[in-house]
C-alpha cells in the first residue's frame, strides 16, 4: 500500500483543496497499486489465463463503479449542507444506518488494515527466508525479527518522516515488475514458453473465487475515494481521472499476470519474486521490497492504532488511573499508547507466522473484508441514502453488487478455509 500523496491543505476545513489533475491521478495509481500485484500470475496459475484476465478486469469495472457510488453518497448529503459531516466512510455509514453503520464501517476497515497488515508481515518473511536461505532461520523467526523493528518505529510519532519510504516501497515494486517482464520476454525469445501448456480456465471452479480474492486484494485503497476526491480543485473532473487511473491499473494488471503465468506455468509461486533467478540483481529487489514494506508497515498501523487508542481512551479505568494523579495523566496515556502499539504488532506477527502463504491469505483478506468494503457496504449506502429518486435500472444493479458481493465473502471465506 503507497500513502496518497495528497496534500496536506486539503485535509484542513479551512483550506481550499488544491490537488490538480494530474497529481490526483498519481494519488490513485499510488493509493491502488501494492504488494498484491506480485501475486497476480499465481492466481493466473489458479484459475487460468482466461478467467484470471477476465475476473481482474471485471473487479476494476465493479470496483471503479462502487467508488463513484460513495461519491454520488456524499453529493447527495452536500446538496442537503450535510457535506462537512460526511468527510469519511465511517461517517457515510452513520448518515445511512445510524451508529450501527459507523460502527460496521469502522470495524471492517479495522480488520481490513489487519489482515494488510499481515499480507505485508508474510511477504517479508518469504522474501528474507528466500534471499537467506540456508542461514538456519525459520519463516516465523524472520517475521518476530522484523517485529521487533516494528515495535519501535509504531512509536514514531509522524508519518510524515516515513512517507517517502512508501514511494520507495513503489519503486522497488515497479523495479520487480520490470525483471519479471524481462525474463518473460527472454524466456519468449529463446522459446522456453510454451502457450498450449498454459490453462486457460481451470476445470477446478473452487480455484475462480480464489483468484477473484486476490483481484479484489489487488485493487486496494477503497478507503482513500472520499479523501481523494475532496482533495481536488476540479472534483467534477474525478470520474474521468479515476476511469483514466483504472484503465491503466487495469491493463497493466492482466498483462503482468498473464506474462508471469506465461513465463513459470504450474511453478509459478505465490509471490512471484520468489521464482526469479538467484542473482544478485535479484536478491537486491527483493531485500529492497523487503525494507519499504518495513517502513510503510507503520502507516498500515496508523488506522488500527488510531481505533484502538481512541477506545482506550474512552475506557473507565484509564481515566480513573488519569485522575488519580494529574501529574503523571500525560505520561500515562503515552505508556499506554506505546504498549498498546506492541501488543499490537506482536499479536499480527503471531498471526503471520501460522499463515501458510502470502497468496492464500490475499485471497482471503480480498474474499472477505475487502469485498464487503468494496462492494456491500457502498450498494447499501447507495440505496439507503439515494432511495426513491434512483431509477428501477439503478436500484437492480445495486442490488445486484450487493448480493453477488456477499455471496462472493461468504463462498470466498468458505472456500479460503476448506483449501482447493
């Protein structure tokens, strides 16, 4: 996940938003685009070069629509001088279903940053344990050792300082994808790739939701639409620079999934770094995805511990504890923030070490909160908020989005769990 390069005037009520095109659109490809893209061939290899490229573009369709869908939400409540209590998701939720529907917004973004959280924690250890191998270390060990790092940049008080390891993070992403085209193309060439040995579907059809997991894990950054969208001079100018943004995501996603399919067929691995020659050039991308993954991990964080502390806040014995001696109340909050934050880390790092793959668990993460964030929740808000004025067309395709929406969490989760 890259942080949204927004600026930071835009966040303010008092200040006029100032993002130009342009930069917006560099906002959303960077918001988007993340470590699940290196996991697109496998599901290419799950499901079949044909279904893998039709699920990828028609998750970018559904996923482009939904994200117009919360825009159209906020519209609707700026029209009723309502827009100043609509600047987040969680607050959609409550305009549409009261407190229940904060509080359902929040929780699913809370597990989603999660379980991203996780993915990153996974696709590090693989990645070291691939570049360290035979040093001794388990997969587990590699993940509490980056752990401990974690621990202490989550106290980092600014995000700000860690930003640019986030574009970081994209360049090495952008440098792997560069080497594994470049040895699809040489494996072409010397004609090491053999097209009638490709699937095109899988006759497995447990393996489709699989791959439509890891579409949907691909197309992250749903929770950033309202945030990029306020930020623009030109907001009537949105859709066409997100429709521009996802057709580019679009095609590059089923061109980079379908050339890493191509190019390792059945040993395709789940990230798809791990197939790469071990070179040195090779090793460096790796170690390099391996430190910007390490540095944006605690702006994974932030959300989770901005939820988590807020609560702590609110509880009854934290605030016994701040009024029984008002001199130590500030240094109280801070030692409970800082070991809430380790809890934290530690308790995703247990997690990630019982995880058997990255691709696996995006799949599950895409199955499961992600879908729901998506496509459920913004068909729902669509239909509550917009109601009677919507037209019979509008109210069955949302309709539909919400139903195949739970079906596929449901099925996804079901079918994560039995294993294929």
């Amino acid at each position: 996940v890259g942080i949204p390069l927004l600026d930071s005037s835009s966040s303010s009520s008092s200040s006029q938003p100032t993002t130009s095109t342009l930069q917006t659109l560099g906002n959303i490809i960077v918001s988007v685009i993340g470590t699940g893209i290196l996991g697109l061939p496998y599901a290419f290899r799950i499901a079949g070069w044909a279904a893998g490229s039709l699920g990828v573009i028609l998750t970018g369709v559904a996923t482009y629509y939904c994200m117009l869908l919360l825009v159209n939400c906020r519209e609707k409540l700026a029209s009723q001088g309502r827009s100043k209590e609509s600047r987040t998701y969680g607050d959609l939720g409550y305009m549409c279903m009261g407190n229940k529907g904060r509080y359902l917004t929040e929780f699913l973004i809370f597990f989603a940053q999660c379980g991203g959280s996780v993915a990153y924690l996974v696709f590090i250890g693989q990645n070291l344990s691939s570049v360290f191998q035979g040093h001794g270390l388990a997969f587990s060990s590699y993940i509490f050792l980056i752990a401990a790092v974690e621990i202490v940049m989550s106290w980092i008080g600014s995000l700000a300082a860690l930003a640019p390891f986030s574009i970081f993070a994209d360049i090495c992403n952008a440098i792997a994808m560069g080497i594994v085209v470049k040895e699809d193309i040489q494996k072409a060439i010397a004609g090491g790739i053999s097209f009638g040995e490709r699937m095109v579907i899988t006759s497995n059809l447990r393996g489709l939701p699989f791959a439509g997991g890891m579409a949907v894990f691909c197309f992250e950054g749903f929770g950033m639409t309202l945030a990029l969208e306020s930020s623009m001079k030109y907001k009537a100018t949105f859709p066409r620079v997100l429709a521009q943004a996802f057709v580019g995501i679009t095609i590059m996603y089923v061109l980079f999934g379908f050339s890493g399919y191509m190019a390792y067929g059945d040993e395709t691995r789940d990230i798809i770094t791990l197939n790469l020659p071990n070179t040195w050039s090779t090793r460096a991308v790796q170690v390099g995805l391996c430190v910007g993954l390490v540095f944006t991990f605690p702006i994974m964080l932030h959300p989770i511990n901005e939820i988590v502390e807020g609560k702590l806040k609110q509880s009854n014995w934290l605030q016994k504890v701040q009024d029984s001696d008002n001199v130590f109340s500030r240094k109280g909050v801070t030692l409970v923030a800082y070991i809430s934050r380790a809890i934290i880390v530690l308790g995703l790092a247990t997690l990630a070490s019982f995880i058997p793959g990255f691709g696996v668990f995006a799949s599950f993460v895409g199955s499961t909160v992600c879908a729901l964030i998506s496509f459920v929740l913004p068909a729902i808000f669509h239909l509550l908020l917009m109601g009677s004025s919507l037209s019979f067309g509008q109210k069955v395709l949302d309709s539909f989005i919400l139903i195949c929406g739970l079906f596929f969490a449901v099925y996804g989760t079901y079918n994560t769990i039995v294993g294929f």
